[in-house]
C-alpha cells in the first residue's frame, strides 16, 4: 500500500501489525463478547498505544483538520406514535441473550413502552407483562442451563396460554424448539415450546440483509446464523433476502398462537410501526 503511494507519501497514516497483546478471541458470529475477556480493556489500550505510534496516532489537532469530512444533518426522525402506551414488554438479558441493538429498546420506550428485564440463565420467571421479547444471543452455548430453567419455560407457557405476543428472534428462537443439537452431534434437550429442532452448523447457514413487510410497515435487518431449523411449526410468512438489488425469498417466520419467532433480527428504528405490532394483540395491523 505505500509503494503505491509513491510520490503522496503523506497519504500514508502508519499500519498496526498483528500481535497477540491486543487480538480479539473470535468464535462463530464473530467476536467474543467483553464480558468475557477479563483483560478487555488492556487489549484495547494495546491496540491504543500500537495506533499512537503511527503517523494518524502523532498528528496534532491542526494536521487532523486535513481529514475532516462534513456530513449532512440527518433528516429529522419524527416523534414516534404512542402505539405502546401503557404496555410492558418484558425483555430476555443476559450471557445468552445479549444481542440487542440499544436503539431498538430505544424505538420501543419512544412509542411509550415500559420495558422490564428478565434472565433465563438465572431462572427468573417472566415478569408482570403484556408482550414479551427473546433477542438473538448465544443460546448454544448455554443450552443445559437453558434447559433447566424450569420457572423461566413456566412462565413462558403460561405467557402464551394467555396469548400474549412473544416475539423471538435467532438466538432467541432456537430454545424454544424441542432441543438443540451442537455441531459435533451433541444433542441438548430444550424448552420444547415449539416442536422441532435446531442443528448447529461449522460453516455459515447465512448472512446478509432482509426485510419484513408487514401491514404496519417493513422492517429492515439482516440474518447472521450458523445454525438450520428443522420443524413443522407453521410459517407465518418469510422475510425478503436483499442481494444486489434483488429481493429473494429469506427468512421463515413461524407463527404458533401470539408466539412469532424467526432467524431475522430487526432493526426497529427502520420501521417504529412494524416493530409495535411485533408486541400488540392479535395479528399485525
């Protein structure tokens, strides 16, 4: 790269070679998660000093202002409907469940949403709720403790019983179904709400954008997953696949009573609306 540089050598800001003192462990889906690497911290501050050695990490102030990008203001989002007022949505959080975008929760509480958190891993019951939601995380790897949870799989029955809106995505769907089969044929029974099973995978399943149309609005995404889905629960519907301008057919979305799960993870803020009636009574308006 600076070779091809040659004669705007000042275009060159320094390369950060690898080394182990600041490598970030990885294992499918990417990273793994801060929470555990109790030495998180002095690896980013590694990786600090390794980028404070390199021209871009010896610039002053005024030389950074030869960098500077101006962006346009972003077009003002407007304030959200109130379409969840007065409604609880209990949300799952914790080792296994920690794939949440904050701006999700965010677009939730704008539409007037309480939100309470509760753990699986822990076996807390469901709190006091009208609509409950199970994001992606990493069920896989904790899935005896999962299946023990026998107060938190309680509570959920009785959620749906009442037919209440569940609305489980990725790694939170795949608890849900009969049991979880690991990629070297290990077999962990689950929660058995929906019949079926989840087969974990040593090469990606998929990876890409994806939309949702609903009536109140279409939701935009992706999917990220190393798993299949093997079951006869009913498909709702399926997400849109977004390749090269192209829609394809993407994601199921299973539909079993007010329970609606699927490998998509939406991104709530594409579509406030859509993503309320995700948590509403009934069908989707």
């Amino acid at each position: 790269l600076q070779t091809s540089l040659a004669g705007n050598e000042s275009c060159f800001l320094g390369a950060v070679m690898r080394d182990t003192t600041f490598t970030q462990p990885e294992r499918h889906l990417g990273l793994t998660v801060a929470a555990e690497l109790p030495d998180a911290m002095a690896r980013l501050d590694a990786a600090a000093d390794a980028l404070a050695t390199t021209a871009l990490g010896q610039m002053d102030g005024a030389a950074l202002t030869r960098w500077a990008v101006r962006f346009e203001a972003p077009v003002p989002v407007p304030e959200a409907a109130p379409l969840l007022a007065g409604r609880t949505i209990a949300v799952a959080r914790d080792a296994a469940f920690c794939f949440v975008y904050p701006a999700n929760l965010d677009t939730l509480r704008a539409q007037g949403a309480e939100l309470v958190f509760f753990s699986p891993l822990a076996n807390e019951p469901l709190p006091a709720c009208d609509a409950a939601w199970l994001p992606g995380g990493y069920p896989e790897l904790h899935a005896a403790a999962l299946a023990a949870s026998d107060q938190t799989q309680a509570s959920l029955r009785a959620h749906l019983q009442a037919n209440r809106p569940l609305w489980a995505e990725c790694g939170g769907m795949m608890p849900l179904f009969d049991a979880i089969v690991s990629s070297d044929g290990a077999e962990q029974a689950t929660w058995g709400v929906l019949p079926g099973r989840v087969v974990m995978q040593k090469r990606l399943a998929a990876l890409g954008p994806q939309q949702l149309t609903l009536p109140a609005g279409t939701l935009r995404g992706h999917t990220f997953h190393y798993s299949s889905c093997e079951s006869s629960v009913q498909v709702d519907r399926h997400t849109e696949s977004v390749r090269g301008g192209a829609l394809g057919v993407g994601e199921a979305v299973y539909r079993a009573g007010s329970l609606r799960a699927s490998y998509f993870h939406a991104w709530f803020p594409s579509s406030p609306a859509a993503a309320a009636s995700l948590f509403l009574p009934g069908d989707p308006p």
